[in-house]
C-alpha cells in the first residue's frame, strides 16, 4: 500500500516578510536609478553671463612708409692705399715636409715642446716652435737661427788646422741643421768682410730638402787652398743694408776698417728678422774702433800731408820696391809649400786682405821702404755706436713687438795665438750687449773636441 507524502503549508509570517523585503528592495532601485538619470542624463539648463561693455576706440593715425630703391654699388675707381710706416718683417720660405717625411705635432704657444708625437719621430719631425741648440758648446733655444761662418783665408791658417779643420766646422753646421725640428726656421750666411753671400734669400724650415741642399751648398766652400774665401764664388757679393741710410754712422760702414765691416755685417744679420745668430769667426773684435769719414779740415790738413815733399819720396821708393817684392813672396811660397809637400801638408793659405802687405807680413818678409801711411784715424765714439744698435733693433723687431735676438760667438783661434784679456773684454761685452755668449776655440784639435752637435736633440 502506497502512501502518499503530505503537502507542507508555509509559514505565513514568512511569506510576508519576503513580500515586503521585495517591495522595499523594489523602490530602493527605482529612487536609485531616478538620481542616476537626473544626475548624468538629463543636462542642466544652460546660464549665459552677460557680456562686458565694449568703449569704442579710434584707429591709429595711417603711417605711411617710403621705400627707397637699392642705390647700383659703383666700381671703386679711385681708391688708393696710404703709406703709414715702413716695418721691417723678415720673408719666410716654408719647405712643408714631402711625403715620407714623418712629422710632430705638439702643443702649446712659441714652443711646442712636451706634447705626444702623432706621428713618428727622428729627421723630418714637425714641431712647431723652437728647437735647442749646442753649437760649440754654446746652449740656446730659439724659433729663427741664423748662422754666420767666416770664409776669409784666415780660419784655413796652419795653427788652425788647415782646410781638414775647416771641413769639421762645415760638417758641424749641416748636422745642427739636421737636428733641428722641421717647424724651426734658419739660414747660413758666408762672408769673408769682402763679399757676402746667403743659403737662401730668406729664411726656410729645416725640412729634409733643406738640408740636402744645405749640404751641397756648402761643400765646395774653401776646400781648395788656391781659392779660399768668396773671391771666386759667382753669387757672392757686397749686400745692401736695408735701414738708417740716411745715418751718418751708416755713410761710414763702408769704409774697410776692421770695427767697421763689425757693424756693417751684424746689422745684415739683424735685418735677417731672427731669433739668434751664431758667429763663427777667427777675427771678431767685438765693440772695436769704428773709424769715420774725416770732415773737411781734417781732410785738407791730410791733403797737405800728402802733398808734401816728404811723404811723396817715400811713397815712390815703397812703389818701385813692389815688383821686387812680389817677386820675393812668389819664391818665398814655392819654398814653403815644397818643404809642406814633403811633410804631406796641404799648400799654405795666405790672408790677402792689405795684398803685399798682409802676404809678406805673414810669409816674414820685410819691406826696405814702409808705405808712408793711409790716413788719419777719426774714430766714431762707442756711445754712438751702441745708440745705433739699440735704434737698429727697435726698428727692426720693437716695432713688432718681438724681443731683441741674441749674439753668440765663437772665435777660432790658433793655439798660440795671442788674444789678450782687453780683447776678449771687448767680445764679452758685445755679446753681453746682445745677450748672447761667446767661446773661445784653439787650434784644429780644439775645433775638432769643441764638436756638439751629436749632444742636440729635440
């Protein structure tokens, strides 16, 4: 028999609390969703603000503006360049490193010094500024170097070493030209205080090329005793000073006194436009006795001397000794030179700057009758002579703002040779003046020992 499960009635107390929850539930919703429509769906009425009142002005005056046509340029057919000065600036030739050559570039102002090499090292380097020199034993520094080596018969003497000697000074110069840095500027001048000759016109850098040249330049040089000094040398010559000719003390340069031929050849230095000159010299006085032209009684009171009875006798009896004595130099010489081929000596270089008189003076021979005399001495104070130089400097580099160069010398002596305390006062003051230095060197073994050039690097 089945039996039949019995429906179960619900609670009503129950049923109404879920009505009502329902209903309050219900208008829960409806009052939230009306808010919602309200508040993002229904915009707000839009409010205009009223407008701020506007004051009417007047418009600015009317400006009105002119433009003008560009004016046609006109060709400048009178302009003319003015004359304000003369200023001595010294011509550079730049010989730039060929292509093998490898270079230095350094930093810095004037010297270039201290900075690391771009590219290589050893001849050729480019390094801007100066370079250190040791030219017998006398150390400086400097961008512009001037070298003055004396040709004259003198520096082949015996006592000197002859001409093998005088092959260790030339072969001493092309090697400082060698060590020097390729930016570094220089030039060789040759004189014998008769001619005057120059490597180049200006000055050049010491590039390899230069000194190849250089060194062909230079080699034929003195290197025969028959023909020593420029004499023989077709580019040698008399130069032309460049300042101060209307000087009184410049009129007198010319005349062929030893002081004289002093100034004139350091003034050509000088005008070189350089930094430093090294002489190179057997006969350098210094500040010696510069003579002067006479005024004109000094040179009628000469003329009468010269008129006279007295001074005409003597003067024709010295004249027809001449041939006599060129004579006896000429078998004085054979003699000498065959007693110096025995010996294996080169042929005796004799100085003939005063002709027979400087032959026979050093050959020994003296003369039955004297020349009666050349002039008076008028000598130009050593005041006048040091006011002309510093005037000369600034002229020459004062007015371009560069420092005055220095003066170095180096006198080769004989080693017994007499060179007394006065005169190498009168050097070292002349030296000092321009400040430089001075050395002195004797004899072919000293020129030789006196050699610095390997001690030079830069």
């Amino acid at each position: 028999m089945i039996t039949q499960k019995q429906r179960r009635n619900m609670n009503p107390m129950l049923l109404k609390v879920l009505v009502v929850s329902a209903a309050v539930h219900a208008v829960g919703l409806f009052i939230l969703g009306g808010i919602t429509v309200v508040k993002y769906i229904i915009p707000d009425e839009a409010q205009f603000e009223e407008a701020p009142e506007v004051t009417e002005e007047k418009p600015p005056p009317e400006v009105k503006i002119e433009i003008k046509p560009k004016p046609e340029i006109e060709p400048m057919r009178d302009l003319r360049m003015k004359k304000i000065g003369n200023i001595a600036v010294a011509d550079i030739s730049v010989d730039l490193p060929s292509e093998g050559d490898s270079f230095t570039i350094s930093s810095g102002i004037g010297n270039f010094g201290g900075a690391s090499k771009l590219v290589g090292s050893g001849r050729g380097q480019l390094d801007f500024g100066s370079s250190r020199v040791n030219v017998f034993g006398i150390k400086t520094q400097a961008e512009r170097i001037l070298f003055v080596l004396d040709t004259s018969a003198d520096m082949l003497a015996d006592e000197k070493g002859g001409i093998k000697r005088y092959a260790v000074i030339k072969d001493e110069i092309t090697k400082l030209v060698g060590k020097l840095n390729t930016g570094t500027l220089f030039n060789v001048m040759l004189q014998d205080r008769f001619e005057t000759m120059l490597f180049k016109p200006r000055l050049v850098n010491a590039s390899t090329s230069s000194l190849q040249q250089l060194v062909r330049w230079i080699k034929p040089i003195n290197s025969n005793a028959r023909y020593p000094g420029l004499s023989n040398v077709m580019d040698a010559g008399k130069p032309s000073l460049s300042n101060f000719k209307e000087d009184p003390i410049h009129a007198n340069l010319s005349l062929n006194w030893k002081g004289n031929e002093t100034v004139f050849i350091t003034q050509y230095a000088l005008e070189q436009g350089i930094d430093t000159i090294f002489f190179i010299t057997c006969t350098h006085g210094g500040f010696s006795t510069v003579m002067r032209m006479p005024t004109g009684s000094e040179a009628e009171a000469w003329d009468r001397t010269v008129n006279s009875p007295e001074y005409q006798a003597q003067l024709r009896k010295h004249e027809a000794e001449i041939p006599e004595m060129r004579g006896r130099i000429q078998r004085k010489l054979q003699s000498v030179n065959a007693e110096r081929r025995g010996k294996g000596q080169p042929p005796i270089v004799l100085n003939s700057r005063w002709g027979l008189l400087s032959e026979a003076k050093q050959l020994g021979l003296e003369w039955k009758t004297k020349h009666p005399g050349y002039g008076q001495r008028y000598e130009i104070s050593l005041n006048d002579i040091e006011r002309y130089y510093n005037r000369l400097n600034e002229k020459i580099y004062g007015q371009l703002g560069r420092p005055n160069p220095s003066i170095n010398i180096v006198l080769y002596l004989s080693e017994d040779e007499v060179f007394s305390k006065q005169d190498e006062k009168k050097i070292r003051d002349f030296v000092r003046f321009f400040n430089g230095k001075h050395r002195i060197v004797r004899g072919g073994k000293g020129i030789k020992s006196a050699r610095s050039a390997k001690e030079t690097t830069n």
